[in-house]
C-alpha cells in the first residue's frame, strides 16, 4: 500500500506569508499615532500640532525611503 506523502510547502511560500504578516503588521502600527496623540499630550504637555508635524515629517521619510527599493 501507498502511503500519503506529506504535505510539504515550498521556502518561498513561508518566506512570502512572514514577509506579509511583518507589513500588515508594520502598517496596523502606523496607522495607530492617533490613538496616541491624546495621552502623549497629557502625558509630555506637547502641542497636537507638534505631534502631527512629527508623524507628517515620519511618513513623508518613510515614503521617500519606499521609493528607494
């Protein structure tokens, strides 16, 4: 008799699924800054404006740097 071979799943395939997972996950992180703006300003004294301009300033470094690839 036969026995079933097992599955097995190419490298490439889990290599594809982490690399998913680590930008869902990096995107879910950065779309949570506001969220935070509230405490960070009770917490710090911090102007709202100067935590928008930071995460603008963030966002546009990290648009500039994804074009790069």
């Amino acid at each position: 008799m036969n026995s079933p071979k097992p599955l097995r799943i190419h490298r490439a395939w889990l290599v594809a699924i982490v690399t998913t997972l680590a930008l869902v996950a990096t995107a879910a992180f950065r779309s949570t800054t506001g969220a935070f703006f509230e405490p960070l300003e009770s917490e710090f004294g911090w102007l709202r404006s100067q935590l928008s301009t930071a995460v603008t300033i963030n966002l546009g470094v990290y648009g500039l740097e994804w074009t790069r690839r």
